[in-house]
C-alpha cells in the first residue's frame, strides 16, 4: 500500500447494552484502510453485536463510530448514506427471496446510487463474475446452494461500491464443502485491499488474510495482535482455553 | 439406510378431493334457480325488479375495498410503526371498529360521522367566504352539501371498517417477512420506507393475498348491509319487491342465489389464485 495510513473504522469506547445483559462492555478499535481485522471469540462474546454497531444495525447505547472521518449520529439521511458505503455479509445470507440474483444486487444500486437499470446491470454482472457465478443471473436465491447464495450477497454488497466489508459469521450456515469457496472470494477481496472486519471461526482465512486477530469475551477485547501471536503465543487464560476448545478437534 | 422409507407423498394434479359433493350441490342448487327463474312467471318478474340492484352492489364491493385496501395498508404500517404517535393512532383505528358491531358502525358513520364532518366543512367554507376566498369557499360548500350522498357514506361506512380488518392482515403479513430482509435492506443504504416498498411488502403482500381475496369475498357480502341506508343494492331492491308484492319466497330465493353467484365464483377464482402461488 502506496497510500498513508487512513482510519477507515474508529471505535470509542463503545457500549450496548440489552436492558441488564452488557453485549459490548467498552470496546475501542482503529481499523485503517485495506486492513483485515478478524473478530473471535465464544458466542454472546458480543463480537456480533460489535459488528452490527459499526453501521448502526444497534444503535450503541454509548461511545462513538467514526466512518472514514465521519461520525455516526442519530440522523436517518446521513446514516443512510454511511451505511450505503459499509458492505454487510449475514450469517444467514438474507437475500431477497422474490427477486432474482440479477434484480437482488442492482436493487440497491438504483434505489439508493440512482444508477440506470443499464449501469447497475452491468456493475451487477461485474461483481457476479467476479464471485463466480455470473451463469446464476437469471435464477432466484432459493434455487442455489448456500455457497452460492453467500457468494451473491457478497455481490451485492460489492456492487455498492462500499470502503468497507463486515462480515458476520459468513461461513457458518453453510455445509463444510460450501465454505471455501465462499472465503476464497473473501481472500481475493482481502488482497484487492478492501478494509474488512471479519467475525468468524475459519483459522485458516484468520491466518492467511487478516493483519490483526481480536478475542473478545463477555462483551470486551481481551486480546488484539497478530494472528500468529495469538495462535502460537497466547497470552490471556481466556484466550488459550477458547483456542484449545475450537482447535481440539 | 432408509432412504427409501414410505413417506407420504403429496399428490399432484386434479383430484376427486379438490371437487367434493358441496361443490356439486351448489351446482345444483344454480340449476335449480336458474331453471325456476326461467320458467315461473313470478320468479321472473322478482329477478328482472332485483337485478336493478346488482350494479350498486358491485360498485359498492369493488370502491370500499380499494378504499380499504389504503387504509388497511396505512393502518397495518402505522401498527409495526416504531413512531408512537403512528402507532397508537392506528391501534386507537383497530380497536375502534373492532369493538363496534359492523351494522351500528354503519348507522354512526353514515348518520353521525359523516353530517359532522359535513357541518365542519360547511363551517370551514363559510369561513373562507368570510375572509374573502370565496373561489374555494363556495365550491367546497357545494361539495360538502352534494357529495354525501347516501351510496357514499355506505362506500365510506364499508371502508371504515374494513381498513381495520385489512389493517391487521398487512401487519401479520409484514411480521411474517424475517428481520433479516430489513437489515439487510438497510445495511445496502436504502432507507426504512425504501426497503418496506422494495423488499418487506412485495413479499408480505403475496403472503395474504388468500386473506385478501377472502376479506373482499366477505365485504361483497357485507354490502347487503348498506340495504339499511336504503342504498339500493340487491338487497334493498329485494326487500322493496316482497314488501310491495309480498312475494318473499321469490324475492329472498332469487336474492340469495345472487350473492352465491358472486361469492361461489369468487372463492374459485381465488383457491386458484393460491395454486398458482403456492406452485412457484
């Protein structure tokens, strides 16, 4: 990277709080432009909830987002727009069931970019060769596998043209034999040098793309380094006990 | 392995169960009036003074069902609505006419309501004469005096009343889409009302539309209500012919067969609108 450092995510102290259950008890992060940052951690750690905070799916309940210099706040229009530029990958792939591949990743680019039904197409076809399935066009979500339909919301979100990539447990619903395929776009998007904030368990995506590794646990960062550092190096109890359960097997 | 285990199949295709004897005995039951109301003079004569009635009856259905259809829809928004005023203003809606039988709804509204609201208008126009805007005053005047009439104020009473029942078929159909489909409409930068417009409610709708087509099968005989604002609606036309003839058999045999007409013919079209859905 030619480019001076740029933070793309700045994260202050955030908090969200589900009536007494503390999700994110006070996490803050810097992500700079083109880094890949992985989050893990045990479920109800809070890393999802985190995730979601940073296009303000949850409102915080206190502390602050900043997206590439600007601060999320409570107006509707201007969160709109943030978020227009902050791709979001589900677990559960969310596409649109009524429409079809094609109609699912150009509905938003005329909706909210106001582009021609001809642009969008075109940009839509660009992103559908890009994950692989441009001959899926015409189909609709119910009829692929869940690889594929994984493949097509990473498409869709591409086709927005965002700074930012969130992805929220991206492999987790889907069959074993399904999940390369789905991180093999991942990498390709993480050496392109799209910034990336990554929840999931894949060690192998964790050591081949991200820069840094977060563990979170009870709502709170325990541990941020290197993916190698925590891998081999460990240094917090909770880190080795949740690194020795998932890599047990 | 038991891969080949005996699970039921659904069958496909046409059926002796998709057409049973009800079917038949309401065939039946056309021929029989079709033929009685060919060949007895007095029947005759009861169809040819009722049937003055059935363009009223359609006009009334069709009007207050597009009517309910907005606000059912307005209402149904309002009531998963997270702003509050919206959302107890729709409930408050809801609640109202639920609570209230349809017929007394029907009197309060044509007879309450609607003068009240006429009075304010008439009041608000007075009011714009006064101050020297005639040009509106006096033309709302004129409309507020000539525009009730009493097939409105039933178009507006059926309205109503069916918004609300509509009202809480949109939102069962809006709950029923996954929260997933908002977020991720909203996580792509559209907007709360841009992703209900494109993503929520195309789906819902197409989830009730069998509630729908059953709502607009009911309303068309709910309109038989309206008889009592003396609208003239078949059933209206028919109570004016037996009280005048004392015809009752011919006049309530004929009446009813016409509403079967409606409604039988209604109730296919719309099981076969939910095959058609149900085999994409």
């Amino acid at each position: 990277m030619t480019n001076e450092p740029r933070d793309m995510i700045v994260i202050k102290d955030l908090h969200k709080h589900f009536g007494n259950v503390k999700a994110v008890n006070g996490v803050s992060l810097t992500v700079q432009k083109g880094k890949v940052i992985v989050v893990i951690g045990p479920s109800g750690s809070g890393k999802s909830t985190m995730l979601r905070c940073i296009n303000h799916l949850e409102t915080p309940t206190s502390g602050e987002i900043w997206i590439d210099g600007v601060k999320l706040g409570h107006n509707e229009k201007e969160l709109n727009e943030t978020r227009a530029e902050v791709g979001m990958v589900f677990q559960q792939f969310n596409l649109f069931p009524h429409l079809s591949v094609l109609e699912n990743v150009t509905i938003a680019q005329k909706v909210v970019r106001g582009r021609s039904k001809e642009e969008a197409q075109e940009i839509a076809m660009k992103q559908l060769t890009r994950v692989g399935i441009p001959e899926k066009a015409d189909s609709y979500p119910n009829n692929l596998s869940g690889g594929q339909q994984q493949r097509v919301a990473i498409a869709r979100s591409l086709a927005m043209n965002p700074k930012i990539m969130l992805f929220d447990e991206p492999t987790s619903a889907l069959d074993p034999e399904m999940i390369k395929e789905v991180l093999d776009v991942m990498l390709d998007l993480a050496k392109e040098g799209m910034t990336m904030v990554c929840v999931t368990h894949e060690m192998g995506f964790a050591r081949s793309a991200a820069d840094e590794v977060l563990f979170m646990d009870a709502g709170v960062v325990v541990e941020h380094t290197t993916p190698e550092d925590l891998y081999n190096n460990p240094k917090e109890e909770r880190t080795k006990l949740f690194l020795s359960q998932i890599l047990q097997h | 392995m038991e891969e080949n285990s005996p699970v039921p199949i659904e069958q496909e295709g046409f059926q002796a169960k998709d057409i049973s004897w009800w079917f038949w005995a309401i065939i039946l039951i056309f021929i029989w009036a079709i033929y009685i109301i060919a060949t007895r003079e007095n029947y005759q004569d009861a169809f040819q003074f009722i049937k003055a009635g059935i363009a009223v009856t359609i006009k009334t259905a069709l009007i207050s069902y597009a009517f309910a259809v907005v606000l059912g829809l307005l209402a149904g928004l309002g009531r998963i609505s997270k702003n509050i005023f919206f959302n107890n203003l729709a409930r408050l809606y809801v609640e109202l006419i639920r609570g209230i039988p349809m017929l007394v709804l029907i009197f309060f509204i044509a007879l309450v309501g609607v003068p009240i609201f006429v009075d304010g208008l008439n009041a608000f126009g007075a009011w714009l004469v006064k101050i020297g805007l005639g040009f509106i005053g006096t033309p709302l005047n004129e409309f507020g005096n000539s525009a009730f009439t009493m097939n409105s104020r039933a178009i507006i009473a059926l309205s109503v009343t069916y918004g609300a029942f509509l009202a809480e078929i949109f939102r069962a159909g809006i709950q029923s889409i996954g929260k997933g489909q908002m977020e991720a409409g909203r996580s792509l930068g559209m907007s709360y009302g841009q992703t209900m417009r494109h993503i929520i409610l195309p789906q819902a709708v197409r989830n009730v539309l069998p509630a729908l087509g059953n709502d607009f099968v009911a309303m068309v005989k709910d309109t038989a209500l309206v008889s009592v604002l003396a609208v003239r609606d078949i059933t209206q036309v028919s109570r004016l012919y037996a009280g005048s003839t004392f015809r009752f058999r011919e006049a309530y045999v004929t009446v009813s067969v016409m509403y079967l007409a409606m409604t039988v013919a209604l109730s296919l079209l719309i099981q076969l609108m939910e095959r058609r859905l149900n085999n994409d």
